[in-house]
C-alpha cells in the first residue's frame, strides 16, 4: 500500500499504480506518456484492442480529448460529473492510439472519489481500466488488487468503494445516444435527463466492435457461476446461493445463504467480493437468483444482470 504523495511521484516517473474510485479500484498511468500506457496492457494482460477510459479530475480536462463535445453530453455533464458515468466523444488526433486501440472515439470520466479526485487534479489525467488481471472480478478492496498483482503493488487504500460495479458507458458521439455497458447509472434516467431516446447497444453484435470490452469474458470467479433454477429445491453444501426476492428470503439465511431482500445496492456493492471470497472458501460453485429484465428504472439491476451473466459467460 502507498500514500498518494508516492504515487503521484510513481506517475510522474511513468509507472503505474491502483487507486480506489467510487465504482471500482482503476489501475492508472499517466495518458500521456506511450509507455506508461503500454504497461497498463502488459500488467493486466489486456488485448491491444480493449480500450481505455481516460479518468478526468475537471470538465476543463475533457477539452485535450474530446474533439467535440455535443449538447446532450454537457447536459450530462452537468447532471452526473463526477460520477459514475463515462461518455464517449469523437476524439482529437493527438489523443493516443494505445488509448483508443484504433477507434476514432475516446472514452471520458471524472469519478467521485477524494483520493481519485486529488491525484488525477495533481498527477494529470490518468488512463485506467478496472485494476483486476483480464477475466477476473474488478477490484472493490485495496486487497482485491494485491491478490491480483502481488503483494508489493503499488495500490492507495481507499477501502471498500462505495458503488462496487464499473461506470455506465455512453456513446454520445452519434443520435441516438447508445448504452454499452449498464451502470448504476440507467437509461431511464438518462432519458429523463436529456429529453431523448437512448439504445441498448450491448448485446448487438454490430457494437462488439463499437465497444470491445464487451466481446470478452468477464467478471468470473474460479467457481463456476450459474442462474438459480426457478423451481430449484434442495441445498448443496459446495454452493454459494445468492438471492434478492422477499419470496426466496423466506428461507433462513446460512453460510453459504445470503438474501439481500431486495436491497440491489448492498448486492452490487458485495458481488465481486463474493465471487472472489467463494473461491477462497472453496465454493464449486456459485447460483445467482435471476434478476428482472423489465425493470429498467433501476441502473443497479441491469447493471447486475449484465455482470453476472457476463461471468456465466453469455
Ligand atoms: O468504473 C469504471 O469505469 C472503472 C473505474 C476504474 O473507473 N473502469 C473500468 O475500465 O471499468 P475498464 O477498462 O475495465 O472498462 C472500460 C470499458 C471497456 O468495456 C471498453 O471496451 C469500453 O469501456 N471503452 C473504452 N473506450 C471506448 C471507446 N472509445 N468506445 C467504446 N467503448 C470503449
Ligand atoms: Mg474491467
């Protein structure tokens, strides 16, 4: 673990480090600079062609970026910077192609973290996926992200973040606006906010190469993870069960029984330290109560469903 101080000094010099922000931990490198850039692939043992979020300390730092920056996407701005909401713009040719793996777009965000906040306002802005190896669970705890790179990582321990599933990603580059990976922020919401129609671009397969990151594996815990049937009856001791209805919450709470009663911000906020936590427990596997399709006033329940069947491996 680092203080801050170190790690903008680590940055400066072209390194990289983990620092918490309020959805999940990133793994930052200065944006900048190619090398820096480059290690954030080698260290993750990301494909070349995954793009980067760019992370933002100001508005003022998308202007180096964004080649233009539309109506509909200021008033986003407005509404939900900092926050757990990345946009992406057409980007200016200086911005690098490492960053963008090719694409003529580029992906912005400012999170809502002090510690994030400090350092990127401090250190510059920062490239940074979520600070997990490729196909494991993104990091919630400083801990998560030493279990990963080893325990010397330079990693700032920010604790427990507080959303605990990756920012909604919003092209607002072209009409109409299209969701690529849901969030915590949902699409109702941002309909309401912009006065326009937003598409679902994730499972599409035309925006697998819109957006990349969701054509691969993602999420997944050793253990195998799986829906829970409707009709299932019966507990099986190698089985983590995870359930959120009151119905199913009829049942007494075991070890290897947690009931979130509907509470899906205390369930996002645990998933990833649950997958990783059933591995250490031994766990074969791992069943997941199915989660509403219709709801989508809820960014939280889409953004559950998309994670977890992502780690089923749909
Ligand atoms: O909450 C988050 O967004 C976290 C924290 C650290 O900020 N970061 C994160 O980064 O989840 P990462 O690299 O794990 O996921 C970035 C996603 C990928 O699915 C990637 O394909 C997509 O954003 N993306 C990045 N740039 C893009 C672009 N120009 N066009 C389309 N999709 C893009
Ligand atoms: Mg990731």
């Amino acid at each position: 673990m680092i203080h801050i101080e170190e790690a903008i000094e680590l940055l400066r010099n072209g390194e990289v480090v983990a620092f918490p922000t309020e959805t999940v931990y990133g793994l930052g490198a200065d944006a900048w600079n190619p090398s820096a850039v480059k290690k954030v692939f080698d260290i993750k043992g990301r494909p070349a062609d995954n793009p980067l979020i760019v992370h933002l300390a100001s508005r003022e730092m998308a202007g180096g970026f964004a080649a233009e920056i539309p109506e509909t996407a200021r008033t986003l701005m407005d509404r939900y910077w900092p926050g757990p909401l990345t946009l992406i713009f057409k980007k200016k040719p200086e911005v690098l192609d490492l960053i963008t793996g090719g694409l003529d777009t580029v992906a912005l965000r400012w999170p809502n973290h002090p510690l994030s906040q400090e350092l990127i306002f401090r250190a510059g802005p920062l490239v940074a996926p979520s600070a997990n190896k490729s196909g494991r669970p993104s990091p919630t705890k400083a801990e998560h992200v030493l279990e990963d790179f080893g325990e010397n990582f330079p990693v700032i321990d920010g604790g427990t973040t507080q959303i605990g599933l990756e920012s909604t990603v919003l092209d607002v580059s072209e009409k109409p606006c299209t969701i690529y990976r849901p969030g915590y922020i949902g699409k109702k919401e941002i309909e309401k906010t912009t006065g326009e129609e937003v598409k679902i671009g994730e499972s599409t397969p035309p925006d697998e190469t819109r957006s990349p990151g969701t054509r691969y594996s993602h999420y997944a815990p050793n253990a195998r993870v799986r829906w829970l049937e409707e009709n299932e009856q019966g507990y099986s001791e190698d089985t983590l069960y995870l359930v959120h209805s009151r119905r199913r919450n009829m049942e007494s709470e075991h070890d290897n029984l947690i009931s979130y009663r509907e509470n899906y911000e205390r369930m996002a906020n645990e998933l990833y330290d649950r997958f990783r936590q059933a591995d250490h427990d031994g766990y074969k596997s791992i069943a997941v109560e199915q989660l509403p399709v219709k709801d989508q006033n809820h960014g939280i329940v889409q953004a559950l469903r998309n994670r977890i069947s992502k780690a089923i491996g749909g």
